[in-house]
C-alpha cells in the first residue's frame, strides 16, 4: 500500500466511464464514448491533470467484427490479458450482489504522456476463485448481456468502484460520471456522508451524452431490489432518481453539482429532455497527437512547432504551403487506398474523389443516405467520378443494425463496375485513423437532433480532410459553409417537419456534389486545399481534448 501512495498521490479527480479507449490491444471500447474517455485520459496525462479513471475491465473485450457472403456479421471475442499490461492491487472489496458476497479488485494501469507524465487507470475486475461462476463473469463482456447483466455492470462500476477508492484511501475532491452508467457512485457517497445530500452534490460532476429518452438506462425497482436492494436504499433511490423506475440519468442529475451536455446544441435538446436542471456545455474534443497521421506529424513539427502540447498554435497553420498540404494529404491517402485494395479487392485508385463512411450501424447514422436516389448518384458519378470507403459495426444483438449494413453489402454490388464502394471490417481507433486521414471528404448523416456531438469529423480535421455533414453536434459549431467544410440540410433550427427536412438534405447532398464538392476538387484544387487547410487552421485547432480538458478543471473540477 505505501509505495502505491506514491502513484495515487495527487489524484484528486476521480473519472468513471464504462468504457475506454486507450489502445488497440486493450478493447475495452465500443465506440464514440470509450474513444472520448480514451483521450480524455490522454490529454489529462500531457497536461498533468490529478486525475484517475475507473472502469470496468471487460476482459473479453467488445468483439472483432467479419462478413459472411451475405455480407451479414458474424462477431468473435479475444480475451485480452490485463497482467500483461496491468499490476494486480492488493485491496479487494466486497458487494453484495443477489444476497451473494462479489469480491472486486483492481488492476493498475498506468498510462503515460509522451511527456512522461502518467495517469493512472483502474481496471475494476470480479473474475475470482471465491466468486461463484457468474459473478466472475460480470466484468466480462462490455455492453453484453440483458439488463440484469447490465444493472450488475453499473453495481460494479459505481458502487464499487467509490469502494476501491475509500480502500486505497484517495483522497477525491470531485467525482466526474462519464455518462449515467456510474450513477449508483452517489448512493455510495450518500452514505458515506450520512445521506447528505448537498455534501454528495458538491462532490459529483455529469456528463450527459445522450439525446434521446431510450438511450438513457433506467432499472425497475423490483430488479434493483432483487440485486442489491435493502429497503433504506430504495427509499434513497426512489428519492433522487424517479418514484417508479431507477433512471441512472435522473439519479445524476439530482447530485450532480454540474452537469454538462457535450455540444451547444446538446445541451439545449439535454435542457428540453430535463426540464428544470442547469445542463452547461462542454463540446467535446479529440486528443490531437494521436488522431494526426504520421505525414502531417512531420508537417506540424516542420511549420508549427510545439503544435502537440499545444494544439491552438494549429491556429497557423495556414503558414504551411499548400503544396506541401497537398503531398501529405496524398500519402495518407495512398496508404488507406492500399490498404482498401489489399482487403477488397476493389482495385480503387490514388486520384479519384474518396468519400469516408463510418459509424455505429444504429438507424440515426442513416448509413445508406447517399443510397436514397440511385439514379440520381450515378449521374453524379457519371459526371464527377466517386468512389466510397464505409466502415462500421453493430451490436452483437442489434438484428437491425447488422441489417442495415447487409443493405450496403447490396447496394454495392448493385452499383458494381459503375461506382466502387468498399466496405472495411472491424472498424477499431486504428482502421478509423487510416480512414479519417486518408479519405478526401469526410460524410456524417445523422438524423438530427441524435448525434449527441460527434468526434470523427474532429478526428478528419486534424490531418486536413474536409467534412460534408448534417448540421447537428458539434459540426453546428465547427461549420462555416465552403470555408471549413459544406452543410447537408437547413440549419437546425429552422423548424420544418421531418419527412421536409429529409428531403431537403437528400436534395442538398446530391447537388452540393455534383455542383460545388466535385468540380472544387477536379478544377479548383487550390480552393480545396485552402478548405483543407482551413479544416487544421479554423477546426483542428479547437476541437481537441486539451482545450476540452482545460474547461473541465476550470468550469466542473475547481
Ligand atoms: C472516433 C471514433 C468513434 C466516434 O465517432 P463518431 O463521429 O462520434 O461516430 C467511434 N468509433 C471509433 C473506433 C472511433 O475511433
């Protein structure tokens, strides 16, 4: 325990999310949410920030993801072994899970900066001899299971994790939820503080991520009861959550002394959900080392030194010649075209106007959007010459989204030998850096208000490929039409009707193709590297975690 002092010494911000995303041989992902808490860590580590995460140590990962001929997913799962990156702590803790006594512990993982600083990660693991088998298996799979699993997870996570926390005797000043998963923390601290309720408020920070009602998990209170429930603690849940059903978001909410949504227009639709709370807003960010791609790493160290620790100073990177923006650019591209012709087959080429696609298959994304009028894009192709690069994977148990991306598998071959379109497998952070740097435009079609912020768009921004979106998330705030990148659709808050509204940004997408997006890249090529250029200079600059961290200590932690 002494040494570890040393470890924990100054950790003073205790940062809890379900997922995170640190590394390729570390899965304990999914997506936008483990990638954001991955570089949330990042950042805090440059910036030598107290904090220490937690999380759960999903062992058996989120799953790789394959095709069959249909083009239907078929998932396999790699167990990751965390002794080979992670020290095993002593302190064990105990809940009490069905009646049953669940022994926790944590692994110790210790990232660091390339400025050597280090933020340490706790791996939060039941998978011991004195658990009975299924209580072994609760940190298991991320997101797996049905919902009991579920509630198991957030027990861990929450209560167990503020446990770990009082056993290795950190001293937290703030405890910041990633999202309502780790809700049931403030139960922990509730009573702690002899169920002082404004003494946990000033402890907890949230941050929602979800705009939409059903994304928010909620509990019956008779599956609450039956895991861990004794009378005194429904009573408290019932009292700072909802009466009828545990909402993990609610439960936040309610002792949380700040709460942020992660865009502006986030935090507004967040404020119309949960009428009568404060919801401030902190737009999120990526960590901009490490979604820069190596050719234009070379190009920031040559015309803006210090640009890694200091993200801002991209703010000039209009001092870079454009010839020099292009020729980075071109590498990156050829070594994602390679890497598509290796894998596909689909013999695309180093010149052609290279669109990129890649999200979570969930209905929002809208994945077949450029799909709605074929007709219609082959005589854009026709006329300019496209070729499209998608990626994405569904949830094990989603049928409807593994359907949504067997739908692509036939527009592609409906579409074969007159445009080529690839669809990669097993999108991971390093297939998305190949993507978002090698690309020509990067495409984003949610159905708005759902996507919450968005990060990939950031992520292309940072090595100069220029955004084509539907004005929601965070792209409201980054756009400036034809200077940082083109809009789909009407402005947010024009007011129209759904079916309008889709209408308008299928119509919009088409033409802005055909009229403006292909003949700026065939015939204005300096017009487009100056948009490239403006993507690093008027976005990458900004939209990164370091800014987005320095408003965390500076707004929620002090
Ligand atoms: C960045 C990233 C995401 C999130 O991208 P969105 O734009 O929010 O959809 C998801 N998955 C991976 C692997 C990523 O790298």
């Amino acid at each position: 325990m002494d040494d570890l002092k040393g470890v924990f010494n100054e950790h003073k911000i205790a940062y809890f999310s379900m997922e995170i995303g640190l590394s390729n041989d570390i899965p304990t992902y999914a997506g936008g949410l483990g990638v954001l808490a991955g570089d949330t860590i990042r950042s805090s580590a440059d910036l030598n920030l107290p904090i220490i995460a937690l999380t759960l140590v999903s062992k058996k990962g989120f799953f790789n993801q394959h095709f069959d001929e249909n083009g239907w997913q078929i998932e396999s799962y790699e167990e990751w072994d965390p002794s080979k990156y992670a020290e095993l702590l002593e302190p064990e803790i105990n809940l009490k899970i069905e009646n049953r006594n669940v022994k926790v512990k944590a692994w110790l993982y210790k990232y660091y900066s390339f400025t050597k600083e280090m933020i340490p990660i706790l791996f939060l693991d039941t998978d011991f001899e004195e658990n009975e088998p299924k209580d072994r298996e609760i940190t298991h799979y991320l997101y797996g299971g049905d919902e009991k699993y579920r509630l198991k997870q957030e027990i861990v996570l929450g209560m167990g994790g503020a446990r770990m926390i009082d056993a290795l005797e950190l001293d937290i000043r703030k405890y910041h939820m990633n999202e309502g998963h780790s809700s049931l923390l403030t139960l922990e601290l509730l009573h702690n503080y002899n169920m002082d309720g404004e003494k946990v408020r000033n402890l907890c920070v949230f941050t929602t991520h979800t705009p939409v009602k059903a994304g928010h998990d909620t509990f019956p209170y008779t599956l609450v009861e039956e895991l861990f429930g004794d009378n005194e603690d429904i009573e408290l849940l019932k009292k700072y959550s909802d009466s009828d059903k545990l909402d993990m978001t609610r439960l936040a909410l309610n002792l949380s002394d700040y709460v942020n949504g992660v865009a502006k227009r986030h935090r507004e639709i967040s404020k119309q959900m949960f009428p009568g709370y404060e919801i401030n807003t902190i737009t999120n960010g990526v960590h901009t080392y490490n979604w820069t791609c190596s050719h234009f790493k070379q190009l920031y160290d040559e015309f803006v030194p210090g640009w890694a620790a200091e993200p801002e100073l991209l703010v000039r990177a209009s001092n870079i010649p454009y010839g020099r923006v292009w020729e980075a650019h071109n590498k990156a591209k050829k070594d994602l075209i390679d890497y598509v012709n290796e894998k596909t087959g689909k013999d695309m080429d180093y010149e052609t106007l290279t669109i990129g696609f890649s999200r979570r298959a969930a209905e929002y994304k809208r994945h077949s959007f450029i799909f709605t009028d074929l007709e219609r894009l082959k005589k854009v192709n026709y006329k300019g010459n496209l070729q499209f690069i998608f990626a994405g994977k569904a949830h094990p148990r989603d049928e409807a989204g593994k359907k949504i991306i067997q739908n692509i598998f036939g527009y592609i071959k409906e579409l074969e030998g007159q445009i080529k379109i690839a669809y990669l497998e097993d999108y991971d952070m390093e297939l998305a850096s190949k993507m978002v740097s090698g690309v020509d435009i990067w495409l984003n079609t949610p159905m708005r208000p759902y996507e919450a912020s968005g990060t990939s768009g950031m992520k292309a921004a940072h090595n100069g490929v220029i955004n084509f979106s539907v004005l929601d998330g965070w792209w409201i705030e980054g756009w400036i039409e034809g200077v940082t990148g083109w809009s789909i659709g009407p402005k947010s808050y024009e007011y129209s009707s759904e079916d309008k509204i889709a209408k308008q940004e299928i119509d919009d997408f088409y033409n802005k193709l055909e009229y403006i997006i292909i003949p700026t890249y065939y015939e204005r090529r300096n017009d487009w590297i100056k948009m490239m250029s403006n993507s690093i200079s008027m976005i990458a600059y900004y939209f990164n975690t370091h800014r987005m961290m320095r408003r965390y200590v500076t707004e929620a932690y002090l």
